[in-house]
C-alpha cells in the first residue's frame, strides 16, 4: 500500500471573518472534502469529508458538523491492514474571547482552528480498545489457534511460580 501525501493541518484553519462581521444569526453551510490530512503530529487521516455549518452567535461560532473520515490501522487481533471508517457529529461552541467555559476560541485574527476539535473527536470516536475489523473472528489466520487462547497460554508460561497459588485463586471465580 502506497504511502499518502499527507495535507497540512493549515486546511482545517478557517478564515471566519466574514461571519463574524455579519452578526449574531447568521450561519453558512459548506461541504467540505479534503485528502489525505494530517490532523496533528500524532494523527493522520485518510480523507475528511461531509458537511460543515458555521452558525454566529452572541457568544461565538456553533460548529456543527457530520463528517466521515478513515484510519489506516491493523486490526488488534490478526494485524491485517485495515481502513477504520469513522462518523463523526460535531456541535461545539467556539467563543469569541478566551474563557473557562469553552475549550474552543476563535483568534483575534478571525481564524476558527478544527484540529484540535478533529483530533479529540477522531481519538473517542476510534475506539482503540477493540479490534478495528467487525469481521475478524479472533483466530489467527497463519495457524488457527483462537489468538485470545494463545495470549492466555503465553501469559501462563510467564507466570513466576511464586504467584501460582494466587493464579489459582483468581481463576476459581
């Protein structure tokens, strides 16, 4: 699989001057649709894509968004490469002035930042915790041991044989 060039963050920087002189009530709607990207040192993307609605508000800019994205990733349990589709629903508030009731602001130069909003999204919504293909069935496709089973076996060997007896007390329940 071919590396991608990764696009700057710099894409995810919006110029929102012109809403922010139009007022409280006004909103523009845009579909967005951006290759490859590099959200933050420690994440890339495969594609930003879907729609994006900047609403002004007395307070600042409502972002909402729905966006689709992918990961290149291996799957946690056989490591075949695997694209992870993720679906994102964005509504975050983006303050006009610095405070401690938002994360988000806007710049004194009128530029609206999406990364670090991305990036906290891509993160959640990624999941680490499970294996990325829904499909996989946890056995290993070189030997056909349940690989769940072969990490028990592997944990077992490396067990110190002073800790045996607790070992046997955690498994009768």
């Amino acid at each position: 699989m071919a590396n991608p060039t990764y696009v700057s963050n710099r894409v995810l920087k919006l110029n929102i001057g012109f809403l922010l002189t139009d007022g409280p009530a006004h909103s523009h709607t845009s579909e967005i649709d951006f290759p490859a990207v590099q959200v933050a040192d420690d994440l890339r993307v495969k594609f930003i894509e879907g729609t994006l609605r900047l609403s002004r508000t007395k307070e600042g800019v409502l972002v909402q968004a729905q966006l689709h994205t992918a990961l290149d990733g291996e799957c946690y349990r056989c490591l075949d490469p695997y694209q992870h589709p993720i679906t994102l629903r964005i509504e975050e508030l983006y303050a006009m002035q610095p405070g401690n009731d938002t994360e988000f602001f806007i710049g004194d130069d009128g530029i609206l930042d999406l990364a670090p909003l991305l990036r906290g999204e891509i993160i959640i919504e990624a999941d680490y915790g499970r294996p990325f293909r829904p499909d996989d069935s946890g056995v290993c496709r070189m030997c056909g041991v349940d690989i769940e089973e072969k990490l028990r076996l592997n944990e077992e060997e490396d067990l110190d044989p002073r800790l045996a007896v607790l070992k046997k007390l955690l498994d009768s329940d």
